[in-house]
C-alpha cells in the first residue's frame, strides 16, 4: 500500500493548516474534560468506594504511557489518519489497518453517541419542567454537533475552545467548593480514603480504572488534527502532555471534593453526580446554572468525538481502506461532507439502540486494543530502515516551515503501556460479557465492510488492467 499516500490528493484541496500551539491545547485539554467526569464519577465510586481519585489516577497513567507513543508517531507522520496510518506503517497488512482504523472510528461514534444519551439525565432534568424522551434528545443534540462539525474545522475548534473554557469553569467551581469546604471544616475528607470493594481490592481498583478512563479519552483524537496544525512536530508533543495534565490535576481535585462533600451512595445513585456537589455547598451556586455547564461539556465531548471520527474517515479514504467517495472535500468549506455524513448516520442508530454504561464501556475496551496495537507499531517503525525495500518512505514526513526535532518516547513507555491496556482490556477488571459482545459486533461489521471493499476494488483493478491491456 506503499503508493496509496496519494490517493484522492490530486483532484481534492488539501486540509488547511489552521491551529496554532494555543488552540492544540485546548482542543486537548476540552476532548479530555467533558460527559466523562460530569456523568461517570458516581459509577466510579460504585468500584470502588470513597476513594475515587485512586481509579483515576491509575487512569491518568495509562493514558501518558500510550501519549508518548502517540507523541512521537505524530512527529514522524503528521497527517490524519491516526492509529490507522501507523499501524500501516507499521505492519504493512491492510485487514489489521483496517480493524484498527474500524475500532478508532466506532470508539469515537460511540463516546458521542453515549455523550448524546447522557444528555437526556439529571442535568437536562435540572433545567426542564417537563420530560423529554432521552432518544429525541439526543438526535436533536447530534444534529446540533452535526451543523457545527460541516461549517468547518475553524469554525469548530473555535465553538471547541468556548466550550472548553465553560466546562472547565464548572470543574473548578466544584474544585473552589472543595477548597472552601475544608478551610471551613466541612465534609468528611476521610471518606475520600476509604477504598470499599465487593471482592478484592484490586479488583475493584482495576474496574474503577476501566471506567475511568472513559473520562481520560480524548488525547488520541487529537492527532487527527495533524493534518491541520501549523507545526506539528513543535506543538503536538507540547499540547498533549501539557493538556494531559491539566486535565488529571482537575480530575484528582473534582473526585476527591466529590468524595469529600456527597455520601458515596448518593453518587452512586445519580446521573448528574457533579450536580449532587453543588447542592450540598455551603456556597450559593445555582444548581441551573452548573446544569447548563455540565450539557455545554457534554455537547463538546460529543463535538471532538464527531469532528475526529469523521477526518479519520477522511483520512482512511486517502489510504485506500475505504472506497474513495470518503474522501470528498466540500470546495468552499474544505471539510469532509461525506465523511462527516457517514458517522452521523451511525451515531444516530447507537443512540437508539444503546444506554450510556454500554456505550461508554465499549468505547473504552476498543480503544484499550488500539492502544495496545499502537504502542508495538512504535517500536516496530523504530527498527525498520529509513531506505531500502522495507522502508516506510522516510524518518520523517516534511512539513512546511516546521523544522522542530522530533519527540523520542523512552522505549520503556510504550512496552508497559501495551501490557496495561490489555490487562484493563481483560475480564480481570470485571467488565460485563454484553460489553465484549457489542464490541464484538461492531468489529464484526468492519470485517463485513473490508471484504465488500476488497472485491469492489479488485473488481475495479481488474477492469482498468483489462482496458490497459
């Protein structure tokens, strides 16, 4: 698949090279804050107790041993297609790619699809006097992400960016609550070190960890913006760790203020847990208000889970995984139509055939196998020749006015973060069979659509070396 690099590059305008360090990070920092930490904390703690922070923790640093592999892939190849185009680098088998590609782009489809569930719970229950069916509502909030993802990607990071900033906001009130808390002698700080499990306790641990990290998703997505940053190799390493974090500072802070201030069995009990914070706080915070927050940082969780799967769409059309019609270019607005079509369709249909749990489980236990798949990829691109008849092109893609070195990751990371994501992957964390089954499926459903695409395209192969001849 060595000449496929070009595909579709002749007759389509190229991506614009738009987002500068700044708006990287907070694209970052915004796909990693969001539906996760304001809908799951309550989950969390039914693993593991009053001790929250510990499963997010652990979380935290799965997710930094597979960003430095990330980190220093985005160096070599910055262009869209993520974890697809690595491990087609590194592998050079076109059923793998496509599994991996496949597995990447239903993990976002079902993270928004699952956002777009949690937007019908407590929250939205907060700020309406009457009930609204939780599939209408998410197909109205998925048509909303939908017209913002076509006016383009500007347009996009910049609604990404204001949605950020709000949704942080609301973290830190719950963080200033916490502080206020303990200055005045308030809440019960203990209960943020009890670790209550129903068997061992790394398992629950283990289990927590698992949930968590559905909170942590979002900093694989960004190398997908590859392909429109203006220096990728100087910027992309930077914004990952630095937005990476600051969104585990938070994190640890909003779980152990939760902790601290709700009774674990309240947060286990409700959709909107964040919500159960602010209305036990000694200070005046509308309970609306922070409902009205926690929505905005659902709708931008589901923005860059839509935004990503569809340039990965975009980008597995330019490799010729997919058919080739994926990777049309709207001219005026220079975004991926067909593409963004396509997930649309499918975010839709999980939203109607699945809850919020499932969704968010299964979005993690696919990632956790890319991850895994992608920490071997970089180590296996670092032993392969920069010529010769095994060579991937190249050390390095060029890219215009960007002559930063490249980021290295210690070889030590990646090895330990393929064993852990499989160890998270595994039934060792508890994780219901309907979870494996769903995932399964939908992986199932890839396979249907590589062999449908390989007859089409061998079948177009053959005519055109028919009509040569």
């Amino acid at each position: 698949m060595a000449e496929s690099t070009q595909v579709t590059q002749d007759q389509q305008p190229a991506l614009q090279r738009s987002i500068g360090r700044t708006v990287l990070l907070l694209f970052v920092v915004g796909d990693i804050l969001g539906a996760g930490i304001y809908a799951l904390t309550g989950t969390v703690a039914a693993e593991v107790g009053g001790a929250i922070w510990l499963p997010f923790l652990l979380a935290f640093v799965l997710a930094a041993l597979t960003a430095t592999a990330y980190a220093e892939l985005v160096a070599r190849y910055p262009r869209a297609a993520g974890a697809a185009l690595y491990v087609n680098r590194a592998f050079r088998r076109p059923f793998l790619t496509f599994l991996v590609a496949f597995a990447v782009m239903m993990s976002g489809i079902t993270s928004a699809s699952a956002a777009a569930r949690a937007f019908g719970g407590d929250y939205l229950a907060e700020l309406l006097p009457f009930g609204v069916p939780t599939v209408v509502a998410a197909w109205v909030f998925l048509g909303l992400i939908t017209l913002v993802n076509v006016l383009g990607v500007s347009e996009s990071v910049r609604v990404n960016v204001v949605l950020t900033l709000i949704e942080a906001t609301g973290l830190l009130v719950i963080i200033g609550i916490g502080v206020v808390a303990l200055v005045r002698g308030e809440g019960d700080p203990g209960r943020a070190l009890e670790l209550n499990t129903e068997g061992a306790a790394w398992m629950g641990v283990l289990g927590g960890a698992a949930l968590a990290f559905y909170a942590l998703l979002g900093f694989e997505d960004s190398v997908n913006l590859a392909e429109e940053a203006k220096h990728p190799r100087r910027d992309y390493p930077r914004a990952l760790f630095g937005g990476l974090a600051i969104a585990g500072a938070i994190y640890l802070a909003v779980a152990f203020t939760a902790s601290m201030l709700v009774e674990t069995d309240v947060l286990v009990g409700s959709t909107g847990p964040l919500l159960e914070v602010v209305k036990v706080a000694g200070l005046v915070f509308p309970a609306w208000l922070f409902a009205l927050i926690a929505l905005l940082a659902v709708m931008n969780t589901a923005l860059i889970n839509m935004m990503m799967a569809s340039r990965l769409v975009y980008g597995m059309a330019r490799e010729r995984i997919i058919p080739a019609l994926f990777g049309r270019v709207q001219a005026r607005r220079r975004t991926p139509v067909v593409a963004i079509a396509f997930t649309v369709v499918l975010a839709l249909t999980l939203t109607a055939t699945g809850d919020l749990g499932d969704l968010a489980d299964t979005t993690v236990l696919l990632l956790l196998l890319v991850f895994a798949v992608v920490n071997v990829a970089v180590l296996v691109l670092r032993r392969r020749p920069a010529s010769g008849p095994d060579s991937d092109g190249g050390e390095v893609e060029k890219v215009e006015g960007d002559s930063a070195r490249s980021f290295r990751a210690p070889t030590w990371a990646p090895v330990v973060g393929a064993v852990v994501s499989l160890v998270l992957a595994s039934p060792l964390t508890g994780r219901e069979g309907s979870v494996y089954l769903r995932a399964a499926v939908l992986l199932a459903i890839g396979v249907v659509l590589y062999v449908v695409n390989r007859l089409v395209v061998g079948r177009v192969d053959a005519d055109d070396s028919a009509l040569a001849g």
